[in-house]
C-alpha cells in the first residue's frame, strides 16, 4: 500500500473525512487503474474528477484532435488547445489539477485488433464514447477480458448509464446488436446540451470510485436515464439474458467485432 505524504493528507482530506473512505481508502484509489475511452463530453468530466480525487494511474484512448465545436462541452479542453490531440491536451489538465496522477495516453481509434490489448492492464473501463460499434466492442472485450466498466451515452437533452462487472448485465443484455447504418443522428445532426456530458460524466466517474472503494450500491443490472428538461430521473432494472451472445451460459460470439459505423465519432462527441 501506498503510505501518504502530508501534503496528500491535506489533498485528500475530503474524502479521509468520510467514514467509508478513510486513509485506507483513499490508498485503493491511489493504487487504482482506470482507462478512459474517449477524450470528449463524458470523458473529460471524468477524468478531471478522477484526477482530482486522486486515482494513481489513469490511460485515455481517443485519436482526434480539439475542434472548436467540441469546446461547448468538452470541458477538458480550452480553446488554445484547438487542433492538439485530445489525449494531450486531456494528460495537461489532469496533471495539472493532481501531479500525484500517472496518465497514459493512446493517440489511436480503438479496434478489434487492438482492443484487447489496450484493455487488459486496467481495472475499470469508463466508456465515454458516442459510437455503437466502439461501444459494443468496448463491452465485448470487457466480458471477455472479466474486467467491469461503466456504460454512457447521451444526446439532446438526455442521457443513460450502466454499470458492468462480471456477472452482471452487459451491454448486450440490453441491446443485442447496433442499430443500422443511418438509423440513429448524429450528435453533430441532432445537437446536445453541454451540460448533459458533465452530468453523464461525472456518475461514471463516481461509479469507478465507488467501485474501488467498495461502497453503496452500482449501477449494475439497472440502466440509469434522465431528461434534462424535466430533470426526471428513471431507473431500468434490467436481468442478465441467460442467452447473451457474449455473457451468457453459451455465448456465440468468440471474437471482437468491427461494426459499421452508425453514429457520431468522438470528435462530435
């Protein structure tokens, strides 16, 4: 375990305070590996906030670079760093607000080749993208790999998020396959509200930290949506398919899958 210094005492006292996090726990999250896929509107909340509260070893996935429209919501961002890769420009602000915060950076697009790979060293998976096929292979390589992961996505005015460890409802629970090419707007088509990413974002992240610190209960089996505009909340409770093509008693799917692109890329994200 990691012994803190007293200036970390002081960083974290917030989170020492509480009874169900304490020295010992703040320790977990400074020992903890947490891959963020996706440099846009939920991943930048996130990984600000896993910054700041102090989680040891934090990898980014995401290969595009800041564009002026990605600045009304991707709060990571500042509109100097237009035209720098995402993953750069997010490293910069997480070690800035936390030196304490290790971070890995991956400057490519995520695909069945290399998913495995890029996956399999970390804890917990936030998915922070707003791409079907990039998130059915983030679930399908999670399941197979028996890491847990947090689900986002939003558009216009609202948002949903789950969360999967192993035995739990996957994605594919919820959803068996992406929806067809053209059926679904893009976010850059439909628009959204800046805010919703920072709501949507920042559940995910206190998802990967209640998952370490194991305390209170996770969104798992229960898909989580909300309407900004009437700010109601809904809970889903959705059970494990037995007959999941990828977590069920017989799966049929033996291998990663690159879909057809159906929606917006991270960059309209």
């Amino acid at each position: 375990m990691i012994e803190l210094t007293e200036q970390q005492i002081e960083r974290y006292s917030r989170h020492i305070l509480l009874q169900e996090v304490g020295l010992e726990g703040q320790e977990k999250l400074l020992n903890a590996k947490v891959l963020i896929i996706g440099a846009g509107g939920l991943g930048a909340p996130a990984a600000l906030y896993l910054a700041a509260a102090g989680i040891g070893h934090i990898g980014i996935v995401d290969a595009d670079a800041v564009d002026l429209s990605n600045l009304q919501r991707q709060i990571i961002h500042f509109t100097k760093d237009v035209s720098r890769p995402k993953v750069e420009s997010a490293k910069e602000k997480m070690i800035a607000i936390n030196p304490d915060v290790k971070v890995t950076t991956y400057h490519e697009y995520l695909y069945s080749s290399n998913a495995k790979e890029i996956i399999a060293p970390w804890d917990f998976i936030i998915d922070g993208t707003d791409n079907f096929p990039v998130k059915f292979l983030i679930n399908d390589a999670c399941v197979m790999l028996n890491k847990p992961f947090s689900h986002g996505g939003i558009l216009r005015f609202r948002g949903q998020t789950f969360t999967h460890v192993p035995g739990s409802a996957c994605y594919r629970c919820f959803f068996k396959e992406p929806p067809p090419v053209g059926a679904v707007p893009t976010c850059s088509q439909a628009g959204v509200l800046g805010a919703i990413a920072g709501m949507l974002g920042t559940i995910q992240a206190a998802e990967a930290l209640k998952y370490f610190l194991g305390i209170g209960e996770l969104l798992t089996d229960r898909l989580l949506t909300f309407d900004a505009k009437t700010m109601n909340f809904r809970t889903i409770h959705v059970k494990k398919r037995e007959n999941c093509e990828i977590c069920g008693a017989h799966p049929t799917i033996d291998h990663l899958i690159d879909y057809d692109q159906a929606a917006c890329d991270l960059k309209n994200h």
